[in-house]
C-alpha cells in the first residue's frame, strides 16, 4: 500500500502502512510501521496491546504486530479513517459540563446541528431550564442558556430535536406535567419562543421525546396524570397548526 495522510484539525499526519497485512484468517499483522504525528499515535489491540509513537518521533514495530480483533489508531482525540478500514476512537474524552456550570447535570436527551451538541435539561436535583451547548469542533467550549429566563416554568424537558434552524425542547414534568414547547433560535442561542400545546387540548402535557420529518415536529406521548396515546403533531413555522 502506499503511504496514506490524513488531515486532522489542519495539521498532517502521515502513516506508511507498507508493511501491513491481513492474512486469510482475518488477523492483520504488521512487519513494520513507521509513523509520525504532531499529537501521537497509538495502536493497539482490543487488549491495549501494541505500539506507542510518541509525539514528533517516529517508532518502528521490528518483531511484527499481530491483532486478532480489529487494529485502533488513536490520536487521543481523533478518529482516522484509511481506505476501506476505520479505526474507531479508543479512549473517550471526558468534558465535564458541570465545569463551567454546577448546575449542568441530570439531562435527558440531546440534539445536533452539525456544529454543536445541545443538552437537554431535565432535574439536577431540582428541575431544570439550563440548557448546554457544546462546540463539537473542539469540544470544550460550553455555552448555557437558562430557558426559566423567559418563563419561569421552561423546565423539565425530555428529549428535543431541530429544523437545522431552531432547537425545539419537548415538556413533560416541571413539577406537575406540562405541555409548553421551548424552541430556540440557534443562530443566536437565545431567542425563545413558546408554544402551549395544552391550549389546544388540556391533555397534552407530559411528553417524553420528539422528532420531525423536516417540516411537522412530533411530540411522544408518555404521562400526563395518566398514560396517555395522543401524539402531537406542530407545523415546524411554529405558532402554526397543531
């Protein structure tokens, strides 16, 4: 095989996986390999077992490396994907949202937008409006907007979704069921808007998670005093139809 490089966060990592085969019974095996990365390399076996390149250097497996289980090149913070094989992350980053906040804890649910991760707030001990955003590119920056700003009882969601455009928070419990749906404007991370699907029928408060098809979101129904099958289905403009 040639030498393969792969960009990571703009810098380059190089790895000449010359020397690398797979033998028929589905063992990869390395006779030699030669690497350098600015943030190192490891590979390793699902045992941890293997060979460590450090930062800046470069290290040669002379006795060969054999791996019975499929072959993890890990940057520490980064996943590589060379040709058809992928090598997927061995050592999960830990971000501890509680850092920046102390009250970031006890979520439920979550959503994406391609740039950031959104937490969704549920109880840390006490009901809870705090959502979390977090930069996926570097994963450490952590910005919270308190959704109780807006309304006092904006809190105890479970489960949310997004149109790409706003950030839509589902209500199940506050203290007593409740049906208000928090959407956010994700452009600015703090416009927020309300719809009270209870204004249309009283028993739909006190639902657990959500989705959209791109243009209705659609709300699960779970508890509101009882079990309860009415779902509800919003026209994503917001303020539309139910």
């Amino acid at each position: 095989m040639a030498e393969k490089v792969a960009v990571i966060d703009e810098r380059i990592l190089k790895v000449n996986v010359s020397d690398i085969s797979i033998g028929t019974d589905g063992k990869i095996r390395a006779d030699g390999i030669k690497a350098r990365g600015t943030a190192g390399l490891k590979l390793q076996d699902n045992a941890g077992e293997g060979i460590h390149i450090k930062d800046g250097g470069d290290v040669t497996a002379s006795k060969g490396l054999s791996v019975a289980g499929p072959l993890e090149i890990t940057t520490l913070r980064h996943n590589i994907q060379k040709g058809n094989i992928y090598y997927p992350l061995g050592r999960p980053r830990v971000l501890n949202l509680a850092t920046t906040d102390a009250d970031l804890k006890g979520f439920q649910g979550g959503f994406t937008d391609g740039c950031y991760g959104y937490f969704v707030p549920y109880s840390n001990g006490a009901y809870s409006g705090k959502v979390a955003r977090v930069d996926l590119n570097n994963f450490s920056s952590v910005s919270v907007l308190n959704l109780t700003t807006t309304y006092a009882d904006l809190k105890g969601f479970v489960g949310g979704f997004t149109d790409g455009r706003y950030g839509y928070f589902v209500p199940c419990n506050n203290g007593a069921r409740f049906g208000k749906v928090a959407r956010v404007d994700l452009n600015d991370f703090s416009s927020v808007s309300v719809l009270n699907l209870a204004t249309t029928d009283a028993n739909l408060k006190g639902f657990t998670g959500g989705f959209t098809d791109g243009r209705y979101g659609y709300f699960v129904p779970y508890y509101n005093g009882v079990r309860f099958g009415k779902v509800a289905r919003v026209l994503m403009r917001f303020g539309g139809n139910l």
